[in-house]
C-alpha cells in the first residue's frame, strides 16, 4: 500500500499483519480520487471504519487540512498513528478510538462539519444505511460535501435516504463505491 498521489505521493503505509482488517486497494482509491477531483483546496475529512488510515492520508496528501479517523480496534489504531508519523501528519489528525455508532453522535454535538466523509464498514454488516442516517441526520456533512461508501457488490445502497442522494456508484470487482451528497429539492 501507498499513497497514490499529494505531496506524499509514493510513500509506503503500514499494513495489517491479519485477516482483520480489508484496506482499500491501491487502484480502487486512485479511481476514486479520480471521480472526487485530484486535489482538494481544504477541508476536513471524516474517515469512518478507518483501517489503516489510507483514505484519509490520501486526502490529506491531496491538499485537504484535516482528518478525524474512526475506528475501534487496537490494531487499527496503531496502524494510523504509526501510518500519520511516518508521513509527519500527526498534527493533522484526530483518531477516536471508538465505535462508529458512537462517534457519529458526538462529533454532530460537537458542531463538527466535514467536506468528505469516507465509509469502509465491513462488507458482512450491511452499514451503508445505518452510516448514511447518522452522517445524513447528524448533519455532518458540509454544503457541497460528498460521502463516500465503499460496500460489497450485494449490498445495495439507497438512493435517498436522511437528505442524502447517490450521485454515482462504480463497482470494482467485488467492491462497489457509492457517492452521496445533499439531496436537491425539486
């Protein structure tokens, strides 16, 4: 794994060393960034199911100013913050060790609004709705913001939900990534 492109463009992250944990693919995030834009102007970016921290470190390599990392497993945790001294980006993380269900509630009584918001929950839970609910009802979101699901090809995302709206889904063998932001009112 690396960064694909930034500033950071060419270094090496730190993987799992387990069966634990599924980062995103190298040719997956490069396609993604691809359909977000290459390069961000700012921004804070949420990145929930946070593995190893890769999409995050990807957007921050990419120009955005923040990142706040999700996730509850020790070895996750370890990873990013051995992941963001590596890079020299620990002052441009927050890592809350804790469960997503947890953090999504917090950080919208906190007032906190996010440019991108990535989700990777594992692909057996089914989590895309119960993700976009709390980004969508929690207000998370920032005005033109995008969330970002990546879920297994027979998980099926919903077209609309908490004033979200998929604006576009590609699949990536088994992976599929959906796009979601504010829903337009006719």
């Amino acid at each position: 794994m690396r960064i694909v492109a930034g500033t950071h463009r060419g270094r090496p992250l730190l993987g799992p060393k387990g069966p634990g944990l599924r980062p995103t693919a190298d040719r997956v995030r490069e396609s993604l960034f691809n359909l977000l834009g290459q390069f961000f102007d700012g921004g804070e970016v949420l990145d929930l199911y946070a593995g190893t921290g890769a999409l995050a470190f990807e957007a921050l390599s990419r120009g955005a100013s923040r990142a706040v990392l999700v996730d509850s497993g020790a070895e996750s945790a370890r990873l990013v913050m051995e992941n963001a001294r590596a890079l020299g980006l620990e002052g441009s993380i927050e890592l809350l060790r804790m469960p997503v269900v947890r953090a999504l509630p917090r950080l919208s009584a906190d007032g906190r609004r996010f440019s991108l918001v990535f989700a990777d929950p594992p692909y057996a839970v089914e989590a895309v709705a119960d993700v976009l609910r709390g980004v969508g009802e929690g207000a998370l979101l920032a005005e033109g913001g995008t969330v970002v699901v990546e879920h297994g090809r027979r998980e099926t995302g919903p077209e609309v939900l908490a004033g979200l709206q998929r604006v576009d889904a590609r699949r990536f063998g088994d992976t599929v990534v959906s796009l979601y932001r504010a829903a337009t009112v006719p």
